[in-house]
C-alpha cells in the first residue's frame, strides 16, 4: 500500500470579536478602570472569557457535516471565493515518509478528514486521498458564506466580509508542511518544530538567560 501523508490549511474568520455587542450587565463587569475613567468595551473582546467564537464554532461543525457528505459537489456548490483557494503544496517526492508508531489509544479512521477551530482560526487536516484535496478548505468556505449574511452589491450597511481573504491567499493551500500555533508541523517527517525567526529570537533569549546565571554562579 502506498504512502499517504496528511494535509493541512487554515482560513481565517475576519473581525471575529468585532461583529457582537455585550451585553450590557457584561460590559458593566468587565470595564477597565483608569484612574477616575471607565472604559467600556461594547463588542467583544478578544479572548475574553464571557466572549466565546460562537461564529466560527458553529461554521466548524456546519463545515464538518459538509466535508462528510458523500452527496456534496463542490463544483457546483461553492463559497464565491472558492478559486482564491491557492494550489496544494506538497514535499519533493526525494523527501521520506516518516514511520509512525503505534498509537496508546484506538482512534477512529477518518478518510474525509477534520475541520477544528481556534479562536478565529478554521484548521483543515485531510488524509490525501481520492478528492480530499477538493473538499477540504472549500468546506470551511461554504460554511462561513452560509451561515453569515452574504455581502449584496447594494447593502445598506457598509461591513467586510467574514472571510479574511489575505490569509486565505497565504495560509489557505493544503500543504505537508505548515505553520498552526506558532509551530511548523511536517507531516510527512512527522515533526513539530519553531519557525526559523521564532527559534532565533528564543535562542537567543535563552543564551542571555544562561549567560546570567552563569555569572550568580
């Protein structure tokens, strides 16, 4: 049986935080108090805990009932920004699979893949195989464009779409090798390592750290 390596892409839920008020008794608890100043916030905040994505929670589990439908076809239903979507990038086939060890725990096969969440980020993690590669973000697409009011060309409140179309450009391609968390996770390597910048920027830290103590010492 052939290697199969698993694909991974992200798109972004813009302005998440920004599109609800809190309630009022919320934004009476949560004000911060400046000297003599309260400052209210009236939307959401960003990773507050009364503030809860309930926007992109409920695109996860839309987008996953999608990404599981043996009767959807995306050539034919599909979010407006479905050709935005940049190609898959895979590894050169000189680079190895990495064999995996065996697992502690039974988990479930899964050949049509997985939509998660975090905060405002939606996380597509697909096996590649058959037409994975079609279905994968084009799920979370459809989701979001569902779900949220679409944009008419005559709307009469000025407001951006829910999509954040730069990082679909960037980060939205399937790929064996990507960033989600601040981690660069390799697939096919099977490896979880810092980004270049974010490695030299701790190395040096920590340089400095030891450098200290060697001088208490």
């Amino acid at each position: 049986m052939p290697y199969c390596t698993d694909l991974r892409g992200k798109s972004e839920f813009k302005a998440a935080y920004h599109r609800v008020n809190l309630h009022g008794d919320t934004v009476a608890k949560c004000a911060i108090i400046y000297n003599q100043f309260a400052l209210p916030s009236l939307r959401l905040t960003f990773g507050g805990t009364p503030c809860p994505n309930l926007f992109l929670e409920i695109c996860t589990d839309l987008a996953n009932d999608i990404l599981h439908c043996p009767d959807w076809d995306p050539s034919s239903t599909f979010s407006p920004h479905a050709d935005k979507v940049p190609d898959p990038v895979l590894l050169p086939a000189s680079v190895d699979f990495k064999q995996a060890k065996s697992l502690d725990v039974d988990i479930p096969l899964d050949t049509w893949g997985k939509v998660d969440d975090f905060i405002d980020d939606g996380i597509v993690i697909i096996p590649d195989l058959n037409t994975n590669q079609n279905h994968a973000i084009q799920a979370i697409l459809l989701s979001i464009h569902t779900i949220c009011q679409p944009l008419a060309s005559s709307e009469p409140i000025a407001r951006e779409d829910c999509l954040s179309p730069g990082n679909l450009a960037e980060e939205g391609g399937l790929s064996e090798c990507i960033i989600i968390f601040g981690w660069v996770i390799n697939t096919r390597s099977l490896t979880i390592a810092l980004p270049q910048k974010k490695f030299k920027y701790r190395d040096a830290n920590l340089r400095i750290i030891f450098s200290a103590k060697k001088g208490i010492l």
